[in-house]
C-alpha cells in the first residue's frame, strides 16, 4: 500500500489539496487520485481617457470592482487484473467538475471638453458557470502463446456537460437609458469508442490485422 496527502494556502485565498494511494493484491492493482482547488480574489480598476476628436465626449472616466470565486475537483482511478500470463483486464475511470462565480460592478462617466458630465451608467453583472467531464476506458489484452499473435479490445466513453448563466443590468444614471440581458448556454458533448484489433505474426515479413 502506498498513499500521499499534501495540502497547501497561499496570501491569494488559493487553496490545494491532493490525495493519491495505490495497492496491489496478487494479481489486482488499484490506484486512485483525487485534487480539490479553491481559489477567491477580489480586485478594483480605474481608467481616465481623453478623445481629442470630439468636444461633446472628450473625456471618460471608468471605476469598478470584480470578485471572483472558483472550485475545481478530479478525481480518478486506475485498476487491473492479470487473470494469468496471456489475459490481462484494466479499467481507468477519471472525472472532473469545476464551478466559478463572478461578480462585476463599474461606473462609466462622460464629459464634454469643459468637463461638464454629459453621460453616465452603472454596469452590475454576475456569471455561473460549471465545466464537467467525465471518462471511461475498458481495456483487454490476450496473448496467445505463438509468437506474434494478440487480440485487443478496447471501449472508451466521454461525456462533457457545461453550463453557465450570464446577467446583465445597465443601469442610467445620467442621459443614458438601461437595460437588462440574460444570457444562459447548457452544452453537451459525449462521445463513445470501440476499437478491436488482431493481429497474427505469419512469417518474419507477413502478418494479418
């Protein structure tokens, strides 16, 4: 048996934590790992611009803040079974599944050339969003006991399910007119392989897949 845990945090509210072991039993071998990651930051802009090509806009000036928070897990295990020396079996299963949550909020300002406010908005919005895959892969080797010859069978399945969800609130403050827009995409993908092979070595230079 053997197994290993480590965890770490750092000044960036990001943590890490990770578990792996492994066993074998005669003929089993099992091992499995798994990873957990959390992170949260939190940060603030500010930007002053000016057109020279216009009097009415000359200048603007943009302030905001974002916060942001995310979750990531994977997990995934590998196991195989040697029945005897010429059939072997192994089966691999992985997974993930990731979440973050975003949050934003700014202030949009104009002014003509005489710095007089001519517009003005706040842009309030917060996303959902989750990423997730999920694996498996079955294996079979035989082994036969002339020389050259092996059969394989092998089956793969993938699905990927994502979503988010995206709201947005423009709100006038000053000559401007607001709006609301929602915004939602649900993805799928999945997809499933099967791969037979043979193969017999019939002479040093011939042999049929």
């Amino acid at each position: 048996f053997n197994g290993k845990v480590n965890a770490s945090i750092n000044t960036l509210s990001q943590s890490v934590n990770n578990l792996y072991f492994a066993t074998k039993a005669k003929k089993f071998i099992i091992s499995a790992n798994a990873s957990l990651n959390h992170w949260e930051y939190e940060d603030t802009s500010e930007s002053n611009r000016e057109n020279y090509y216009s009097n009415e806009n000359r200048f603007t000036k943009t302030s905001g803040n974002n916060d942001y928070k995310g979750t990531w897990l994977s997990a995934g295990s590998e196991a195989s079974y040697e029945l005897d020396s010429l059939n072997l079996f192994s089966l691999t299963i992985s997974g993930s599944k990731s979440n973050g949550i975003n949050q934003t909020s700014s202030v949009f300002s104009g002014f003509d050339e005489m710095n007089a406010l001519t517009s003005q908005f706040e842009n309030n919005g917060n996303s959902n969003s989750d990423w997730n895959s999920f694996s498996t892969a079955f294996d079979y080797q035989r082994s036969f006991h002339r020389k050259g010859r092996l059969f394989t069978f092998s089956y793969r399945s993938d699905f990927t399910p994502n979503n988010g969800l995206n709201n947005t609130e423009i709100d006038g403050l000053f000559n401007y007119s607001g709006y609301q827009q929602k915004i939602e995409t649900d993805n799928h993908y999945s997809e499933q392989t099967l791969q037979i092979d043979y193969v017999d070595l019939i002479s040093k230079k011939s042999q049929i897949e």
